[in-house]
C-alpha cells in the first residue's frame, strides 16, 4: 500500500532497484531521504560510489549508516538482510507516521524479497508503532526486465548504478546481479 505523504525513506543499495525507487517516488511529488547501509558486504565501496551518486543526480539527502556487524550470507543469500536494514532505518530515523521503501520484486527466491514477508514486517511494525510506519515496495508485482523498463521509460541513470554482489571495485561478471546487470545491459537495446 501506498501512501500519499510527501515523505519516504528509501533502502539504497545503489543497485537498479533502488535506482528505480528514487525515480518512482519523485515522479510522484515524494521528498525522498535515501539510506544506505554498511553491513561489511563486498560490495559496500562500489554500492557507496552509486548512492552517493544517484542521490547528488537527483538531488535527494542521503545518509549512510555503519551498522558495526557483518550480515551472514550463505550460497549467495544475505539472512534477514532486508528486515535488519527496515527495523535499523524505523529504530533510528524520526518514526511518527513514516513511510520506508524497499526495491525488492517478482522472480527472486528468498523471502525477504515476497509479499509474505512485507505483510509480516508491517505486522511487526504495527505492533511497534501502532500503524504509523507504512513498509512499502512498489515494484513488488515487477519482475527484473519490468524494473529495467520503467528504468528506460523514466530515463533513470542506470549507468552509474553498481549491480555486485561480490566486489566494490570491479563487478565480478558473475555473481546473480551481474548476470541481471549483463541481461540488463542486453536487452536494454531491444526494449
């Protein structure tokens, strides 16, 4: 669910999503604040590069939080990644009727990317705050190739984005979102 706040707290990895998210919410008139998380992830200096770039092209307020622990990651899947980062961002940030987003979509398999676990973060959250904080995701019905066509149709700049899941200098070519990125990068010319 949407809200129309001015508003919206936006998860940044620096990635295409969140890229898309930026464009999404001020397209819609939302005063946007990204957040941008150091969890001792790999790619944390080329994901840091991106969000510091995507927030001075649209001009968005950006602030980047060393969370001092490093988020397991088993066969490529960073354990409840996303629940940590939302409850860090509500348990930090000015929560009386506030709004965060998050860039997750169709086509992944791990469940903090579902619709499952948005209903279950914002039970958690209405336990917390009441109802006043609203998780939303609205590329949650989108795949990958959708999310890269509403990139191309809003003229979102994906090439300073950085899509590695393995390395912050040079994208590795190889881990899930570089052959996302790779697929990115082809079909943008038959779009």
């Amino acid at each position: 669910m949407l809200q129309s706040e001015a508003q919206v707290n936006l998860l940044l990895s620096g990635g295409v999503d969140s890229a898309a998210l930026i464009a999404f919410y001020l397209s819609r008139g939302s005063t946007v604040r990204g957040v941008h998380y150091n969890y001792n992830q790999p790619s944390f200096e080329g994901e840091r590069r991106a969000v510091l770039a995507l927030a001075q092209h649209y001009s968005i307020s950006l602030k980047t939080i060393d969370l001092g622990l490093k988020i397991a990651c088993t066969q490529g899947e960073y354990h409840c990644r996303n629940a940590t980062l939302l409850l860090a961002s509500a348990s930090i940030l000015p929560t009386k009727q506030s709004r965060f987003s998050i860039g997750i979509h169709a086509g992944t398999p791990y469940y903090d990317c579902s619709k499952e676990f948005l209903k279950d973060i914002q039970r958690i959250f209405n336990g917390y705050f009441s109802g006043s904080v609203q998780v939303e995701a609205p590329f949650i019905e989108f795949t990958k190739k959708d999310i890269f066509k509403y990139c191309k149709n809003a003229k979102v700049p994906i090439d300073i984005t950085f899509s590695c899941e393995r390395r912050g200098d040079i994208p590795c070519g190889e881990c899930p979102s570089c052959l996302d990125r790779r697929a990115l990068d082809e079909s943008l010319g038959n779009l």
